[in-house]
C-alpha cells in the first residue's frame, strides 16, 4: 500500500489520483483533520473540494492514520468512519538515533556547540498549535543573556512569519531556522 501524508496540496492530489488510476491500495495518514472551513476567497469552492476528497479518501483508503485523541475525534467529525480510523501516534527509535551520522551538520550549529552554547531544540511543523509562537516570546524575555541559541527544525506554512517574530523580539542572532531535516541531521540535532 502507499502512506500518503496528507489531501489538501497538489502532490498529494496526485498521490490520491495515480493510486485510483493504477488502482494501488493506499493509507492516509494527517495528524489531525482541520474542520473548519477553509478562509478567504473562493472558500465556498475549497470547502466543496476538500470534502469531496475526504470522502473519497475514507471511502477507497484502507485505513486513515491518525495521531492522537484529538485526531481522531477529527476524523470522526469530517464523516470518517471508526472503524478505518487507527491512532498512530510518533515514536523514536533510540537505537537509530544512536547509529545516525549525518554526512552535512549546519554550520552554525556546529559553531554553537564549539563554543559551549545552551542549545534549546524545537523540532515541528511550523503550524501554530505547535507553540514555536510562546517559545519565542519566551526567549524574548531572556535575551540578554546570549549564553542559548535555539536550532528550529521544521516547515510549514508559518516558517516565514516565526522567522519575522523571531527578527521583531530581537532574537534572530540566537535562533537557526534550519528547515526540513533528515533523519541522520534529525538524530544529530
């Protein structure tokens, strides 16, 4: 079966569409289903869209993956029915994370370490129930002591604004935004 990890952006449209073309089973896997409807213009059309998918996803997909409580509840609301719905909640592998060696490190980050720096780690999607937000102000609070740094692992559609806050709070010396990471850069960080 394909994992598709989301519904709502083109290449996963695609995704959705060859797996009902080549007639391949697939899973769909979103942490949680936003129930609101879409903003801004055109919403009318993006709200009949997006529920045409779903329903087509929790018809033809083998099972909806989903993370935690809150994800679930999610799926239950958008008409998914319970019985293809699975909580898969994010694990670490410690043995893994032990045996990765990435081949690149971010420079600065090494700078950081060489110079005893208090690392703080955020690694997410830069979505705003994630609270990058409080953990800049935060930091704001603290910024005169430069004895941290803040390494920002992670993308999303709020990365450019965080980045903005971080400038705006004056702390954007003290954060490296360092955008998706693989697995081995993961482990490192």
């Amino acid at each position: 079966a394909v994992i598709i990890c989301g519904y709502y952006t083109f290449q996963y449209i695609v995704a959705i569409l060859s797996c009902f073309i080549f007639r391949r089973q697939f899973i769909l896997f979103v942490d949680e289903f936003n129930n609101k409807r879409p903003p801004g213009r055109y919403s009318f059309i993006k709200f009949i869209i997006r529920e045409g998918l779903r329903k087509y996803c929790f018809y033809f997909a083998s099972a909806i993956l989903v993370c935690g409580r809150r994800g679930y509840k999610s799926a239950v609301i958008a008409g998914c029915i319970s019985t293809k719905i699975y909580d898969f909640p994010y694990v670490v592998d410690v043995n893994r994370i032990i045996n990765d060696e990435p081949e690149d490190y971010p420079e600065k980050c090494l700078v950081d370490v060489t110079n005893s720096k208090k690392v703080l780690f955020f690694s997410g999607r830069m979505i705003e129930r994630k609270g990058l937000e409080t953990l800049l102000l935060a930091l704001a609070k603290i910024k005169k002591d430069k004895s941290w740094v803040l390494w920002i692992e992670g993308d999303g559609p709020l990365r450019e604004a965080f980045h903005d806050l971080a400038k705006k709070y004056d702390i954007d010396d003290c954060c490296r935004f360092l955008g998706f990471c693989q697995y081995d850069l993961h482990s490192w960080l």
